[in-house]
C-alpha cells in the first residue's frame, strides 16, 4: 500500500509542476511568435484548471486578437 501511496503523490507531483510549466510554456511559445502553439497550451490549461477558465480564456481571446493583427505564426 505504501507503493501506490508514494506514486499517488508522484502523479500529483508531476501534474503540479505540468501547470506551472505549461503557463510558463504558453508565455514562451508567444514571445517566439507561435500563437497557435501558445492558445493550445492555455486551452489546454483550462482543462486542467478549470477554476482559472476565466484568465486563460482571456489570455486566448488577446492571443486570436493579436494573430489577427497579422502577425507571422511559425510552428
């Protein structure tokens, strides 16, 4: 039982540090102008953390907005 509880905790572990580095990878891929890669990256953040829907919906609706502004997207 001690094995599935220490897994248990690595899992929480590893999804914690994956919420954190995919804000941070969402904020990289648009400073190298990947948009798209950019608005994946905080829809799939609202997946993970649905309570924060709101602020990356926002950061996905600033994203399209500056995607229509013609900006190069490269992926």
């Amino acid at each position: 039982n001690e094995g599935s509880q220490e897994k248990n905790k690595k899992k929480v572990s590893a999804d914690n540090v994956d919420d954190i580095v995919s804000k941070t990878l969402a904020q990289i891929h648009e400073r190298q102008g990947k948009l798209d890669a950019a608005i994946r990256t905080y829809e799939r953040l609202i997946e993970l953390r649905p309570n924060q829907r709101e602020q990356y919906q926002e950061e996905i609706i600033r994203l399209k907005a500056k995607k229509g502004q013609g900006s190069n997207e490269e992926e």
